[in-house]
C-alpha cells in the first residue's frame, strides 16, 4: 500500500505555498517526490520555500508568483509550470483572502468581491487551466483547500464561510464533469489551523478556549494536520475518491461547542 502514495514523476502547483496550511502541502508532497511549484504574491517568500525543499530528498521545488486574483497572473503560472515539469498532475487551489471580520450588514462590495473572487472564482479559473492537459493525458488531481466555516453559519467571517460552502459546490460540479476523464477533484475541509491567516481566531486565549471545548481532540490543529489529507488526494491511494470533501477539524463539527 505505499506505493500507493508515491508521487515520484509527478508534478504539482499548490497556490498560497509560501506559509501555512500551503507551505506544508507542497513540502508534503515534495516529500512524497512530487515535483512542486510553490506560488504566492512575494517572489523573496516563494524562494525561501523552494531552497528548503530542493535541500531536502525528494521531489524538486521551483518558484513562481502569482495573484491569485489576477487571471493572468495564473495562466503565466500554468504555463511557467508546464514548460518546466512537461504537466501538471496535481493542482492544489489553497490561497484564500479574508478582508472582513463582522456581520454581512458591514461588509463592502468591494470586501465581497474580493473574497468570492480569491477563493472561489481563482479556483475555477485554475482549474479550467489545468484540466485539458489532463484530459489529454486521463489522469489528474485537483484539491480545494475549503473550510469548516463552509457547513456553518458565522456572524464574523460571514463572506469567507459563503466562499468555502461554493467550493465544495465547484467540486462537486467539476467532479462530475471531468469524472469520465479520470480527474478527481476533492476539497478538505480544515478546522482551525494555527496559521497568521487564522490568527485573529487563535490568538486570544478566549477564542481559542472557545474552539479548543468543542474539539474532541482538544489541541489546534497544525498546518501538517491538513498536508497528509492533501498527499492522500493527490495520490493512487484516492483514485476512486471523487467529489469529496475531509474535513480535518480535530472532530469540532460533530459536536455543538466550539467557534
């Protein structure tokens, strides 16, 4: 069954990589011998990642940013990522925006627009991108990193919960669709992860006592909690997992405390 998780000959892009739940997803599959392009806006940050993957045995690790808001900035992406690996295996759609903390009534258009347009319309642009190659080659994986906050309601991270609930929707969809091409395309589901983009809601030591009395496994969950859910959907060992979406929460949403 290991072999099974061998990812040696592939090659994956894994957006919002150079920090967090995104930095240990592409040293995780590095690790498991991927070849991994490591993308977020700063260029300096990509590099440090890259250096501290190609030290290490297993897969190579090259830098490109991009904005994940700016379409053109993922198709140059795409294409730096093909014309350095020959394909891409594995898409790992992680970088996500939260501009606003409140209830909807306080929320700008322009606040909303730029979360839906971050987390859920950059992931369809993504993945359109990578899936005739794909197709071509009938094979592939494609993750949406999404939320917990996308199966509840929230009064401070409305918006943000909205855009995750719509990635599970687009993997479902897209599921679907490409289903009959052998491309899988999944979500996970993370609880709190202790993150600086999760900062504001573990920092205080009363938001996180909230989180921590309805978490059966009574810790925070760490970004390498989420990596090897990402390595399981990435690999043969998920090839008949399709439309799916783990959560990784330390088992917050089975009970009714928690944040």
């Amino acid at each position: 069954m290991s072999s099974s998780f061998d990812l040696r000959g592939k090659s994956a892009i894994v957006t919002g990589s150079s920090r967090g739940i995104g930095k240990a997803i592409a040293e995780a599959l590095a690790s498991h011998g991927a070849n991994v392009v490591v993308s977020s806006r700063k260029q300096d940050a990509c590099d440090q990642v890259c250096e501290q993957i190609n030290a290490r045995n297993g897969g190579r690790a090259i830098s490109v940013p991009a904005s994940v808001g700016a379409k053109a900035d993922l198709e140059r992406l795409v294409e730096a990522a093909r014309a350095e690996f020959g394909h891409i295996d594995v898409l790992v759609c992680n970088a996500a925006a939260n501009p606003y903390y409140g209830p909807m009534s306080g929320i700008s258009d322009e606040q909303f627009e730029k979360v839906l347009r971050n987390n859920l319309l950059a992931n369809h642009w993504l993945a359109t991108l990578v899936a005739p190659g794909m197709i071509e080659r009938r094979a592939g994986a494609i993750i949406f990193i999404a939320s917990i906050g996308g199966l509840r309601g929230s009064a401070a991270i409305g918006a943000y919960n909205i855009s995750k609930a719509a990635d599970f929707q687009l993997a479902r969809n897209l599921a679907v669709e490409h289903g009959p091409h052998n491309i899988r395309v999944n979500c996970i589901a993370p609880g709190l992860i202790r993150t600086d983009f999760a900062r504001a809601l573990w920092e205080k030591p009363d938001n996180l006592s909230k989180a921590l009395a309805g978490t059966p496994l009574s810790r925070i969950g760490e970004p390498e909690d989420v990596a090897g859910a990402a390595v399981f959907l990435a690999s043969d060992a998920a090839r008949y997992v399709t439309g799916q979406s783990i959560i990784v929460d330390g088992g917050a949403t089975i009970t009714a405390g928690g944040i």
